[in-house]
C-alpha cells in the first residue's frame, strides 16, 4: 500500500487542529475583552460617584512641611485642597461637553 492516503488524513487532522486552535484563540480573545470591557465601565462608573482622588504630590494632605523647622506651605499642584480630578472624571466631562456641543447647534434655527 501507499502512503499517500495516511498523508492525506495527518493533513486533515493537522488542519482541524489549527481551526480548534483559532477557535479557543478567538474564544480567549473574547473573554478578555470583555473582562477590560467590564472593568472600564466599572472605573468610570466609580468616577461617576467619587470624582475626585488624593493629590500625589501631597499625598491628600494639601500641604508640605518645610525641610527645617516647622513651617507648612500649601501644594502648588492641589492648590492646598489635597485632591486631584481622576483620569477617568476628565474622559466623562468630556464625553458630556461634546455631547452639549452636538445637541443645540444645528436644531435652534430649524423649529
């Protein structure tokens, strides 16, 4: 007998293999996208609610102490108030300032 048959099968089984291969790949892919998805929505849905965070230059105290002695000056980055807009906060207040400019431009003129 020959062994062109027995090549044929190997092909075959090799080719099944790589599509089970890209379908758990792809199945992967979807999992994580979706897990980023969810965890995105949840951090802007935390700004939503807390807005702000602690300042990191002063760690929230809103002021520095002075190398020698006891003197305090507020933090020139938090202005003295120990917080900071979050990351997150700027991407919401920014989706919404678009949206406010898209709403009334166009249909004030036309009613």
């Amino acid at each position: 007998m020959s062994n062109h048959p027995a090549t044929a099968i190997s092909a075959a089984a090799t080719h099944g293999s790589e599509l089970a291969a890209t379908v758990q790949t792809a199945g992967q892919v979807a999992t994580v996208a979706l897990i980023v998805t969810i965890a995105v929505g949840f951090y802007l849905f935390t700004c939503l609610i807390w807005p702000f965070g602690k300042c990191r230059r002063c760690k929230g105290a809103g002021k520095f102490k002075s190398p020698f002695g006891r003197a305090y000056r507020h933090c020139p980055r938090c202005q003295g108030s120990g917080l900071r807009v979050r990351l997150g906060r700027h991407v919401i207040n920014h989706i919404r300032a678009v949206h406010g400019a898209g709403d009334n431009t166009t249909s004030k003129g036309k009613r």
